[in-house]
C-alpha cells in the first residue's frame, strides 16, 4: 500500500533496583541504541520488499507492553496494530500470546495477529464469521467496510451453529438480508455450518476455499469473567494458519 506510513514500535522493560534495594546498573541509552539498531535492520528488511514506503523506528523503556502501545497508537491516530503471536502451547499463550490478546481487549482499534507459520499470497478471499444476531448492532460497518475497501477481496460469511438443519431459520434470513446490505460493495456469499466445534469449523473452510485472512468480531461479553474466557477469537487467534484481524463491535 503506497500510501501506508508504518511504525516498528518495541518496548524493553525498565530495569528496577535489586533487592536489597542497590541500584542496578542499567545502560538506558545502550540499550536504546541496541533496540533501535534491531529496528532498522527489519526496516532495511521491509524496504527491500517494499522500496520506498515510510517507516518510523520507536524504542522505548517502559514497565507495561500493552500501555505503551495503546498510548502510541492513539497519539499516531493508528488505523491498525499488527502483531505476532506464538504457538497453542500454556507456556507459548502465557508468555507471547497474552500481549497481543490484551491489545484486542483495549479496543483501540483493529488489531491484526499473524500466526508464525503464515505466509503472505494477497489478500483475495476472506471469511467474516458472524453469530447472526443484531448484525445491525454488533458489526462494526464502518470500519468493517473500511478494511475490506483496502483488499477488495472475495467476502466468504460463516456461520457455525450445531443446532442447523437442512433450511435456515428465518431469523437467520431476515440478519443474511442486513448483513447482504452491509457487504454490497463486495463480492460475497454466506456458509451456514453445523458442527459443535466453532474452531475446527472455521479452520476447515479456510483450508478448504483457500481463504487468506479471517475478521472476527469479538463480543463484549467475552471480556465479563477474563481476558477471552472461553471465547471464539481466543481460540481462533490460537489456532489458525492465517492473519486473523478483530474488530470490535
């Protein structure tokens, strides 16, 4: 995207006092200029792709990872925050997968998780999934329609239910027609799934139709008892071979 202006933001933590209360020593300004130095080698990186776009390196000592980055991307006006995120395993989720998760919580604006076994093809077919209910109130159009304007890409509508039988209810049909107003723009057609597993659903149809990157909405609801408890993008953010790119609804 020509137009597309990029920070590459790390945050290092602060190094504190020991503990019997001696000060540590703790170069700030060396390890600065270490972290600055990380950055542009994946900027020379980047350009190497990309020759010409505009890219910005920030290191900063900070205590809190996901306060920085929110407060950065809401001084720069961000329109997205794009972040990695490690393996399914406990360990993996503690460690890495917590951060990016938190900055989905902080809803500051989308934010996009690259698995570490993605590779990039375009962004041609795209699969939304939905609950099918109040689509009017819980999909953010706006910025939903914004990121598919980018792409322009195939929009694939799914929906996993176990309890779908040969016809859709006309419930589903009267949210398929607000959804088919919403994505008029687009090239798009809708999948009702019966299956239990919400997960092994949505990971089938991208293996299956060859899709490049999933948008889900995560509900407020999910955040009531935790951080993602028990809910779909968690387990998606996990899981999939693909971006996976949440909008708040």
């Amino acid at each position: 995207m020509p137009d597309v202006k990029i920070i590459l933001y790390n945050v290092f933590d602060k190094i504190e006092t020991g503990t019997d209360g001696s000060v540590m020593f703790n170069d700030h300004e060396g390890r600065r200029k270490i972290m600055e130095l990380a950055l542009e080698s994946v900027k020379s990186d980047m350009l190497s792709i990309s020759p010409g776009i505009d890219i910005t390196c920030i290191a900063e000592e900070e205590s809190s990872f996901t306060d920085s980055l929110e407060k950065i991307a809401r001084q720069h006006n961000v329109d997205m925050i794009i972040m990695g995120i490690t393996g399914a395993t406990s360990v993996a989720q503690i460690l890495m997968g917590s951060s990016t998760l938190s900055m989905v919580n902080r809803n500051v604006c989308p934010v996009m998780i690259v698995p570490p076994d993605a590779v990039f093809t375009g962004i041609k077919k795209v699969v939304i999934t939905s609950d099918f209910k109040e689509v009017e109130k819980t999909i953010p159009a706006v910025r939903v329609q914004a990121l598919l304007s980018i792409f322009n890409p195939f929009v694939h509508v799914v929906n996993v239910d176990s309890e779908h039988y040969v016809e859709i209810t006309e419930e589903y049909k009267t949210e398929r027609a607000k959804l088919d107003a919403m994505l008029s723009n687009f090239d798009r057609d809708y999948s009702f799934i019966r299956l239990f597993d919400f997960t092994d659903a949505i990971n089938q149809f991208v293996s299956d139709y060859h899709i490049d990157m999933i948008i889900t909405i995560p509900k407020h609801h999910s955040f009531l008892g935790g951080l993602f408890k028990s809910s779909h993008t968690k387990r998606l953010a996990y899981h999939s071979h693909v971006p996976l790119i949440a909008i708040h609804e």
